[in-house]
C-alpha cells in the first residue's frame, strides 16, 4: 500500500511538471479536459494515500532500542509479547536493519540501530523524525544492551541502570607512550592541560543526565526478574574474585540489577589504566555523583538525537530508561593480560542478551499495566534531565550550569 501511495503520488507530481513545462504561459493555470480528466483520478487517489498514511501510524507506549543483532533476537520468540507481528520499513535507517518491529497493537516497538555512535544517532534521528509512521510523543524508550563491566562496581551477568551517560571519549589524547611523567593517563578534557580538570570547551554531549525516579520505577520492576547464569560465568567470576581485594564482594556473588553510570566511546577499549581514567571522567565530569560501570558504544549518540527531537517537541526526553547487561569485564584480574582480556571469551555474551530482556520485561510490563495510571502522563523527574548544556531548560547538577540561563533552547 504505502509503495503504490508512492508511485501515485511521484507520477502525479511528475505528469503536472511536464505538462507545466510543456504548456504556453497564456494556458498556465488553466488545466485542458484531458489534464481535469486525469487530474480527478490522481488527487483522490493521492487524498486517499494520506488518509491511509495517517490511520497507520503507530503510536507506542515502549520502543526498545537495541544495538546489533544478538541484544534484538533476545526479544524474538518469546511468551511475553511478539514484537515480529509487524515490520515497518522507514527510509534511512540502518541498510541492515531497515524495519521498526511492533506488536499487533502497536504498544511495544523495537528498533536496531546499528553498531557505533555514528549509526546510533542516524537510526535514531531518522525514527524521531518520521511524524507520518510514527507518533513518540509519549513513547518510554527502553535502550536495551550488552556492554563491558567494571569489576569494582558490578559482575559479569548483571544489568544495570543508568542514571549519567558520560561521554568518555570525547577528550584530547595523547599516546599513553608519550604522555609526562606527572599525567596518569593519555587522556584529559578539551581546553584542559591535564588529567582531571573539567573541560572548558564543551560540545554538549559531554554528560546527559536522566529521570531518576522513572529509573528508581525501573529498579524496584527490574529486581523482581530471576537473572540467569552460566557455569563459565561463575568460574570467571570466582578467578576475579580471588585476584583482587577490589573485585572480591562484588563477584563472590551471581548476577543482579546494579545502579551505576555508562560511558561511551566508539573506540572498543580495555585495561586497567583505561579503566580507571575513564572511571576519573566519570566522577570528575559529574560532579562527583556518577559511578563508572558499564562500557559501550551508542548512548551519548543515542541521548543527544533523543534531545534534539524533544526540543523539536516529537519525543519527550524524560521517558529514556537506558539498560545495559554484563558481557565482559573491562580489564583483566589483578596479573593479567589486557589484550587477552579484551580479546574473549567472553561467558557471558549469551546470557547477557537474555539477562537484559528478561528485566526488560519486567520494565515494560510496569509501564503497559501502569499506563493510565501513572506512566501515560509521565513520571515527573525531581532531578536535574537533560544535557550539559541546560538545553531542555533547568539547571544541569554537574558542569558549568546552563548555558541559556535555566530556560530551554530557543
């Protein structure tokens, strides 16, 4: 339906050029008989393709937004819901993912944006900015993932959920080789002249802060899933247990749900140095509030094309939950090898991808059964939600403050 729409209208806008360039100026506006004849055929038609366009389009309550493959298939197949039921094709997203999955009713959708912060913000600008497919106005977006994990602050296994996306990789940097003697890592702040100091030349990307309580709401809904665990997990879990003081409380136990930060880079990274340095970022560039947990590639990419399509009033940035599970540790245990490390196995790949649907659904079944409730008109943030700029209007908690005086972007 919607490519016959297609080629009806680009035939009618097609015939009335030529016929526009064809036509004396004395005959310009004025359509001949077999012009009206056609003319009558085309409008209803391209009339009728609209109204069609406009009952089809989709509104969801829950849009999952994965990654790569595995973090999608993990939701296909399931009890719960079936989000194959229909397959929207929308123009500019990824060439590998090039549909938007929903349900028969259109309250959970999902979409695959592709891997890196450059396919994350293309896919998501796209979707945002289909007002005729899609209305997201007052959709929840679920940013379901897998990612690396700190071993200080969580396990391999575990979910976790986001309160700070810190845009790590947004920094000067200089080979680790060459740096002098008094910096701890190649990395530090733009305008900065060391490790530590907070960046004075900011791009706006630096830090984007969410709804804490929508995600304390997650939390108390995530808790209640019963997390899986794998055999290979839990032998790697015990031999950095016994490497490191650090790493004994945390993985001398399973898998569970752990409020902690995201950071983002596009650069795949691993080790210690990286590690903490990152984990400095984090603290620093938050005001000391963040903790450095889970490592990936998207969100902050992810977060700003969500902000600027709420400031363009087509989403509403105060309903993003962003969800990662454990699938590797972000540095070896104490005496290992950090390329080895990096490198894999990873155990915990598989259960990962299932850890993170499995709370999923327990955060999107609080929102569809909570809907006129409380989740229809939104849950109100009493923190700070936004970027680093104050862009959606308020005082950011960490940073300069804002740079519109507290009011939203004009």
């Amino acid at each position: 339906m919607v490519r016959m729409c297609r080629l009806l209208i680009g035939f009618r806008g097609a015939y009335l050029r030529r016929l526009h360039r064809h036509a004396s100026p004395q005959s310009q506006g004025t359509p001949k008989a077999p012009m009206k004849r056609v003319l009558s055929l085309l409008v209803p038609s391209a009339a009728l393709c609209w109204t069609a366009a406009v009952a089809a389009i989709v509104k969801p309550q829950v849009l999952i937004v994965n990654m790569f493959i595995n973090e999608a298939q993990a939701w296909y197949g399931i009890p719960d819901f079936n989000v194959l039921a229909r397959n929207i094709t929308v123009p500019g997203l990824s060439p590998l993912f090039p549909q938007v999955h929903c349900t028969q009713d259109g309250r959970i959708c999902q979409l695959v944006t592709g891997e890196g912060e450059i396919n994350a913000a293309s896919s998501i600008s796209t979707l945002v900015n289909s007002p005729a497919a899609f209305d997201l106005t007052s959709t929840y977006f679920l940013i379901s993932g897998i990612a690396g994990i700190n071993p200080k602050v969580a396990t391999i296994g575990s979910v976790t959920l986001a309160r700070y996306a810190v845009h790590v990789g947004l920094q000067f940097e200089v080979d680790a080789r060459q740096i002098p003697g008094s910096f701890s890592t190649g990395y530090f702040g733009q305008g900065t002249t060391a490790p530590g100091q907070y960046p004075t030349i900011l791009y706006g990307t630096e830090v984007f802060e969410l709804n804490e309580p929508l995600r304390q709401l997650a939390f108390a809904a995530a808790k209640s899933a019963n997390l899986t665990d794998s055999a290979d997990s839990q032998a790697m879990r015990a031999a950095y247990a016994k490497s490191a003081p650090a790493f004994a409380a945390i993985n001398s136990a399973g898998p569970r749900v752990v409020l902690c930060d995201t950071a983002t880079a596009d650069a795949f990274w691993g080790g210690n140095l990286l590690g903490d340095a990152f984990a400095n970022t984090t603290a620093v560039w938050t005001n000391g509030t963040g903790v450095y947990c889970s490592t990936q590639q998207e969100d902050n990419a992810t977060l700003n094309s969500l902000l600027r399509g709420s400031l363009a009033g087509l989403v509403d940035f105060s309903r993003i939950i962003v969800l990662r599970a454990a699938s590797d540790f972000d540095r070896p245990l104490a005496g290992g090898d950090s390329v080895a490390t990096l490198l894999g196995p990873a155990p915990a790949f598989v259960l990962s991808t299932v850890n993170a649907r499995l709370v999923g659904v327990k955060v999107i079944a609080m929102i569809l059964n909570g809907w006129k409730g409380r989740f229809q008109t939104g849950v109100k943030a009493t923190n700070y939600v936004g970027d680093i700029f104050g862009s959606l209007g308020g005082k950011p908690d960490f940073g300069p403050g804002s740079i519109f005086g507290g009011k939203v972007a004009p």
